[in-house]
C-alpha cells in the first residue's frame, strides 16, 4: 500500500508541475496579446477563447486534413475494387 500512495503522489507532483507550466504559458501568452495595440483591451476570457480555437485546429495546418482525406479516398477506392463494403461514406 505505501508504494502506491508513494506513486500516487509522484504522480500528483508531476501533474501540479505541468499544470504550473501551463498556467505560466497562459500568462505569458496574454502578456503577448495585451502588448499588440489593437489587443490591448482583451480579457484573459478572450485570450483563452481564441488559444482554444487555434489549437483546436493546429493539427490539420500544413494541409494534414487534405492528406487524412486523401489517404481515406484511395483506401476507399482500394476496398471498392477488391468488392469489400465501406461504411465511412
């Protein structure tokens, strides 16, 4: 039992250092915002908001979405001329 707890709290050690790191990026991040003129006026609300909806889409820059669906089509088009059925249509 003690080792576990002893896991447990590296554990809880290890998520509080991270979680730290990304409260200071956050700050950082709205720091870098508030010194654009045109931002000047942006709530840490705002500032996360928009942090969220750009990296909700960073995985997909670089054309990655286009090159997901077109690996998808020709493993489509693969699978209807061997005559096996896809449901992802």
């Amino acid at each position: 039992m003690c080792g576990v707890l002893k896991i447990l709290c590296q554990l809880f050690l290890i998520l509080l250092h991270f979680f730290t790191i990304l409260a200071k990026m956050l700050f950082l991040l709205s720091a870098a915002v508030r010194r654009n003129p045109s931002t000047t006026g942006a709530t840490d609300a705002d500032v996360q908001q928009q942090l969220v909806r750009f990296m909700h889409g960073s995985q997909d820059r670089e054309g990655g979405r286009t090159a997901r669906q077109k690996k998808r089509k020709v493993l489509v088009q693969q699978a209807a001329a061997a005559g096996i059925e896809s449901d992802s249509d």
